[in-house]
C-alpha cells in the first residue's frame, strides 16, 4: 500500500500538473455487482456516482494536499475529491483515448508501463488531458467531501498525528504512543489513529535507524530511544520523498514513473542479506510481528 511519501509524491504531480483546470467528465469502470457498495459514499456505489460526477463536472481544481495516505483534491465551491489508493492504486496525468469501454494512454514512455493500465476512473480535464486511477486490484476509495466536512468526515476523523507538520513533536509522539502501552512498536508505528502515513516500508527503514527492535513494546522505550526513533522517523519519511516514492511493487507517480526509494532499503525485504550499518555484522531476518510482515537486523536492533 502506498505510504506517507507515495501519497505526498502523487499529491505533489497532481498540484503542478491539474490545479488550475477545470473538471469537464469523470468515467468509472467500477461496478458494485455483490451489492457491497449499496448506499455507500463512494463512487463504486452507481447511485452515489451519479451525484458525483453531477457535482464535479464543471468545477476548477484549485489545490492539492494530503491528509495520512489519502489525497484530497480541493475542488471550487467547497468541494473534495479524495483519494485513498489503497494496495495497488495511483494517479495518473496525461492524455489518454477511450476504446470501447477502456481507457488508454496516448503519450509514450512510462505511461505505457504494463502496471499503469488498469485504469478504473477518469477525469477529463479543460486542456484535453486526463487525470486516471490505475488500480490492479479495485480496492481504490474515491469519494466526495464538502471541504469544510473534511476533518469531521468518517473517512478522516479518526486518523491520529501527522508526522511532517510542525506540531509534531518527541512529546506528542511519545505521548500518543503511549495511549497503547502494551502493544509493540511495530504495531504502533502502523496505527494510523496514533500517527499517520506509516507502512511497512518506512517502519522497518526508522526502526532499523533507530536501533530498535520491532518486537520491543511501546511502554520499554526509554528516553534517548524516543528521541532517536522520532528523529529517524521523519528523516526517513522524508527521504522516501526526495527519492519520489518507493516502487518496490506497483506503486508508479502522476507521470507513471518509478520511485527511487527501494534502492535504498536497510531492511524492508532485504532477508538473510548483511546488514548494512557500519560495524555490524548482524542480518537481515524477516518475521511476521502483528500481522505484518517485518524486517529487521537480529543484531544490532535490540
């Protein structure tokens, strides 16, 4: 699933390339077949998409921002689309062509990549270029939002701190931490009512940094360990985003390209290799800790 700075790279295409056009169609292949959507603020529920597309069509896209790993799309007349893309989604700019009832790209290039084509929405835009959702796998949520609703609305009301504004703090983060005493680390890291935009990926990468292993628990950190973990936490966030991502799997930016990050991994799926912080000679193990699958070094993490 796409984390904080995937989400933040996708945010960031969309405002250089679709803020200031003007929304003039919007098409869905999503279907509700199993009747799981009935009555659902989404756009996979028929009824709810077409007030959705009544709304949007027409209106100017006026900025781009990001809220944990959903992308909220600020429309005019106090209305937001958001974006959650889920395990195999990301946004797409560029000029593409209906054929029957698919959509394909035009431009040549990275667009073209084969994990680019699983195109499920469109927005048609007033420079005759489109914004598309690629998503393999349908999990996608697209939705609609009176901006002033937004910290209000279930689909972000319950969503705890934000790691990069300037409020965040060792204090706040420790103390939100702290509300869940007894679970490990590595749980907590992933929970996104206590902090947000934090997967797998760049849990590993900040634990890893850190020194901390995933299976300690929350309440055993001492002083200097909170200080360290919250340091590497947004240093590695922030590194995820200089390098536009990470695209170990399908993840692709608004131009369909790869990001970078996976090249500089310590940990997340790098099993049996050598550990790579200077002086250890741990490795690299993997092991399953709440579920999810964790990377860590049996060495020097403790």
């Amino acid at each position: 699933m796409p984390e904080l700075p995937e989400v933040q790279t996708t945010v960031l295409g969309i405002k250089k390339y679709a803020v200031g056009k003007t929304i003039t169609d919007v098409w869905t292949s999503y279907t509700n077949q199993s009747g799981f959507h009935n009555g659902k603020d989404n756009i996979k529920n028929a009824d709810f998409f077409a007030e959705f597309k009544k709304k949007i069509v027409g209106k100017k896209i006026l900025d781009s921002k990001r809220r944990a790993k959903n992308i909220l799309i600020n429309l005019s007349e106090d209305l937001t689309i958001l974006i959650h893309m889920k395990m195999t989604g990301h946004v797409l700019f560029g000029k593409y062509k209906k054929e029957k009832d698919a959509w394909k790209t035009l431009e040549k290039g990275p667009l073209a990549d084969s994990f680019n084509q699983f195109i499920r929405v469109v927005f048609s835009l007033s420079d005759k270029k489109h914004l598309a959702l690629s998503d393999m796998r349908r999990f996608a949520k697209v939705t609609l939002i009176e901006t002033k609703n937004l910290p209000s609305s279930l689909h972000l009301k319950h969503l705890g701190l934000e790691p990069l504004e300037k409020n965040f703090t060792v204090e706040n983060f420790k103390s939100t931490l702290l509300k869940r005493p007894h679970y490990k680390i590595k749980k907590a890291l992933l929970d996104q009512t206590l902090v947000v935009g934090i997967g797998n990926i760049y849990s590993d990468e900040a634990l890893w940094r850190a020194d901390i292993h995933p299976e300690r628990l929350v309440k055993d950190l001492s002083k200097k360990e909170w200080e360290k973990l919250f340091k590497e936490t947004i240093a590695v966030l922030k590194k995820g985003i200089d390098f536009g991502g990470d695209s170990m799997s399908d993840y692709r930016n608004i131009l369909g390209e790869k990001g970078k990050f996976q090249e500089e991994h310590n940990a997340y799926r790098r099993t049996n290799l050598p550990c790579k912080k200077k002086g250890c000679r741990g490795k690299i193990v993997r092991k399953i800790i709440a579920t999810r699958s964790s990377h860590f070094c049996n060495t020097h993490q403790k």
